[in-house]
C-alpha cells in the first residue's frame, strides 16, 4: 500500500485519494462455470479489433470521459476508447450490487483487500488472467511486470483473477513514498531560544527547547505553544516511534517488530509506556498543547497558520502544506518550518517504523468473463503498465511532448507545456480538472529512478519545494522500512482478529486519552494498568497474538 503515488501539494492531489483502503476480512478462491478456466467468447474476443471499453472505479471521482488525456489515448496511444464510470456512495455496497445484478460491463478498478477479491472470484463474473502474462510478443508491458508479484497472486490452482497495479518496478529497491511523519521546528522561535538544530538532537533537549519556547509570544502577544499534534490523525505515532515502537504495518492486523527469534506487538514493548510517560509529563508540565486529544483538523492548522506552535510532531500534511507552497518568502511563519532528525532517546538504538513500504500491487483490475472487448482492454493495460520509471506521469498527464515535456533531459525536470491543460489542471475545480485527465495513474506502476513530484521544474512560489524537501529528508531519518511478510498478516475469516480489532482500536484510543492526561505519577499508572486489564478483557490480546502467530506460521508452510 502501500501504502502508495501520496500528495501533489500545490496542484490539490490529497493524499486522502490513495487512501482507498476497505477493512481486509477474508479470502477466498473460486471459478467459472468451466471449473475456471478462460471463457471460451472471452479468449476469442481478445483477437479481434475492439477498440473500446468501460471502466469502473471502486471509488468515488468526478468524471469526464471527453478529459483531455482520454482524447489522446483515443485518437493516438494507446488507440482505445476508455469510458470511466466512479462508483457513488459506499464502495462494498456498490460492488456487492453491481455484482448481484449481473456484474460490470468490461472492467473494473479496485484498491486491493482480500474481502473485493473474494467477491469478486465467488461471483462467477470475473476472467482468469494468468495467461495473459506469459506473452511477452502481444503483451510486453504484462510480460514484465514483477514475477514475485504474479506468484504471490495465484490462487490454489494456480489462477491468476486480476491485473496488478500501482505497484513498484523493482521491489529490490522501492520507492519510499511520500514520508510525512516527522518533528518540525518553527526555525524563527529556535532563533529567538538562542538554542540552534543541534541543541534538539536528543529528547532532552527538545525539553529544554519547549520550557524556552513556552516564553516566547506570538503576532497578538500570547504565550506560543510549545508543542502541538493531532491526535485525531495518530500524529502520536511520531513521538512513539522516537521512543522505538513500531507503529506502522503494510495492510496487517496489528504493528510488530521481529526481536531475537520471536515477535514483539506494539503494545508489549516497553517503550510504549516509556513514550506515553514522557508526553503525559510535557501535557502535566505546560509544555504540550491541552487541546491534542480535543482537536480537529482545522483548528490544529488554524493554530499553525496563525503561528501558534513552537514544535510539531506528526505528518506534515496534517499541518498543511498549502500554508507554506503559497508562499515565496518569509512573510508568514509557515515559512520558517524546518524538519528535524528523530531526538535520541536514552537507551534506544533506532526509531520505531512508522511508515511501512510496499512495494507490491495496490490496485487490481477485473475483468468481466463475458466482455466483448477482451482485446481493447489488454492493449490498454499492457500500455499503462508499460515499465518505464516515467510512466505513472504518462499514464496520468500523457506523453511527453503533449500536454507537458522535459526541461533538460528525459528523467530530469520537466514542466507543462499546454497553457490550457495547465490552467485548468491545477485549477482547483473538480469540474475543470476532470477535463484534463481521469487521475488514473494507479492503473500504473512507479519507480525510485524517477518520480515526477520530486522533479516538477516550477520553482515559483518557493515554497512549493520545501513539502518536497520535507519528504525527501524524513524518507532518510529511519522511521521508514520496506516491508516484510510479518507486516501483511491479515485477519482470518471468522477468526478472533476479524471479531476483536474493532474493540482492540477502541480500547487503544480511549487509554492514550487517559495516559496522556493523567493528573500525576500515581494516576498514570493506574491508567496503564487499567489499559493492560482492558487489552486482555475486551481486546482478547493474549488470545490475539496466539491466532496471529498460527496465521504467520501458515503463510510459511
């Protein structure tokens, strides 16, 4: 998931459109009439001259199928007709109807959870693919895709149900995403402490800063804040992480970290409390902001616009990038953020993950057994899963040459070269930006050799390139991994993960309120106790990590 393609920034591409995750609760296998095999019409059909076919997304979007982008692939590359249609409203229950009513038409998208595989396969809808990518003369760009990727996907017989995307080229060397989670210092206050990056190196000095922040005023004369996050986003997690609890997973049920020949879960490492200890002191000591478990989004960045905050901890998007990308110099004091190192802390010899790579698929594409133009679809999908570390920004904006180009060399910079496209794509307006292109890049793949967010050659305002530069200086700080198999361990169907994790998240929420504002010493402890009696009444921890270990220890044998 990764996890994966992130934020624009300036150009309003969220990072809340890749999260296209639904709760993974089962898989399953299943097959055609024809005890799943190929459907007979359908491998026909893929000779033939088609040159259109319907595409459904599993999530919501504004649509314009005469976009600019979709104009070209019609009329030049890839010479086929995609007609998109987003799905209203709730994901499963549009799938559960649509295939309860005959299936879709041609093809479909959908971020990938074992529960939309499952339903797709034991519909009786769906084509077999796997053959599709042993032919490398018709279908190279299939022909190439990852062969660790294509195993992991067969089923029992050896049925391959979707086309893989949105996953990285090379899985030896992946793309670190668009690191968000980190610690930011307001510079201008750290100037005004008379204390400089270095002095925040450790946890110790972090305190120390905030005790000398906590005097410094902002523009309408009160007491800055000296540290803020936004617990209603886990941005928490950044401060347990420096503690050295892992916090993140790649699509698993619970974090967990491999420690000798066994496994520790995040919440019997002892750091966890050692973390919530030290906020709960800042919270008790005046030097973390009362309102972190209160917040919303938009008082936490009203706080930040404002320049209320002295120290962040957590994403940056949480803070919002749009208060600095607008930006070409110090005029606001968004501008003056600076990203910083994890803070030692005594006896931790590395950070806790909290981002998760992973390079394998995102995204599956189904097909309908019974579609008419099996040909167009593949040609289609061969194109845009074409491996060439540009094509994400093919797929998304077209080629070069077109609607944007190259400023020096390919794989260099590069900005858009067609005024109209431009204007419109970074407009602002769902509307007018639907008509530039279907935001279609997760039909794609992506590559570390080049990722054009990190390379747009506009440098004006300024501040455009400091999210970049944030993300590029967090992706190199240690809280990021790439994943391994302990991290995708999913709930069975039925199981005790699948009955308790509601109830383990609710009891994870309710106690870190408590912990982080206790009154004193005593009262936070008998918080910790109260949380530990919580987990294993009504979370079944003990009982949990038993099924998680035998679920484990399947995927190996």
């Amino acid at each position: 998931m990764k996890v994966q393609r992130g934020a624009k920034g300036w150009v309003a591409l969220t990072l809340a459109a890749l999260m296209l995750v639904l709760a993974a609760c089962s898989s399953g296998s299943g097959g055609t009439k024809e005890e799943g095999s190929p459907n007979a019409g359908a491998t026909a059909t893929a000779g033939n001259e088609s040159k259109a076919f319907k595409l459904w997304l599993g999530w919501t979007a504004t649509i314009n199928n005469d976009s600019m982008v979709q104009t070209y692939w019609r009329e030049k590359e890839p010479g086929i007709n995609v007609q998109i249609e987003a799905t209203q409203g709730d994901a499963m229950t549009a799938l559960n109807l649509k295939l309860n009513t005959g299936g879709f038409e041609d093809a479909a998208i959908f971020g990938r959870t074992d529960i939309v595989t499952s339903a797709m396969i034991k519909s009786n809808t769906v084509l077999p693919l796997e053959q599709y990518f042993d032919m490398p003369d018709k279908y190279p760009g299939l022909a190439a895709i990852p062969k660790v990727y294509l195993d992991a996907m067969k089923d029992k017989d050896g049925h391959i149900w979707s086309l893989p995307a949105w996953f990285d080229q090379n899985p030896q060397d992946p793309w670190p995403g668009w690191a968000s989670l980190g610690w930011f210092v307001r510079s201008d206050v750290l100037e005004k402490t008379g204390m400089t990056a270095d002095d925040l190196k450790t946890i110790d000095g972090v305190e120390k800063y905030l005790k000398a922040a906590s005097q410094q005023k902002d523009a309408s004369g009160k007491n800055l804040i000296p540290l803020s996050f936004l617990s209603d986003a886990n941005d928490e997690n950044v401060i347990l992480s420096t503690f050295g609890v892992t916090v993140a997973s790649a699509g698993g049920v619970v974090p967990v970290e491999k420690k000798g020949d066994g496994f520790e879960f995040i919440y019997d490492n002892p750091q966890y409390k050692a973390a919530y200890q030290w906020m709960n002191k800042m919270y008790r000591e005046g030097l973390m902001d009362h309102e972190v478990i209160t917040d919303k989004k938009e008082r936490y960045k009203e706080k930040n616009k404002t320049g209320r905050v002295a120290l962040n901890a957590g994403g940056f998007f949480n803070m919002d990038a749009q208060l600095w990308e607008v930006l070409d110099g110090p005029t606001e004091p968004a501008w003056y953020y600076q990203a910083l190192p994890y803070p030692q802390v005594e006896g931790v010899s590395k950070v806790g993950a909290n981002q998760i790579v992973n390079p394998y698929p995102a995204n599956d594409i189904y097909i309908n057994k019974d579609t008419k133009n099996l040909g167009a679809i593949l040609k289609f999908f061969d194109y845009t899963l074409t491996q060439k570390p540009e094509q994400q920004q093919v797929v998304n904006e077209g080629p070069p040459g077109v609607f944007w180009d190259w400023t020096d060399q390919p794989l260099g910079k590069w900005t858009y070269t067609d005024e109209k496209y431009q204007q419109a794509h970074d407009s602002g307006d769902a509307a007018k930006v639907a008509s530039t292109n279907p935001n279609l890049y997760g039909a794609s793949s992506y590559s570390n050799e080049w990722y054009p967010w990190w390379n747009y050659g506009v440098t004006k305002p300024e501040g455009r390139l400091k999210t970049i530069q944030f993300t590029e200086s967090i992706g190199k700080m240690g809280g990021i991994r790439v994943a391994e198999t302990y991290d995708m361990v999913k709930a069975e169907s039925g199981g005790l993960w699948e009955k308790y994790l509601p109830e383990l998240e609710n009891v994870r929420k309710e106690f870190k309120a408590k912990l982080l504002m206790a009154k004193d010493d005593a009262a936070f402890e008998g918080a910790w106790k109260d949380f530990q009696g919580a987990l294993e009444k009504r979370a079944h921890w003990t009982d949990l990590k038993k099924e998680w270990q035998t679920t484990f220890d399947a995927t190996k044998a």
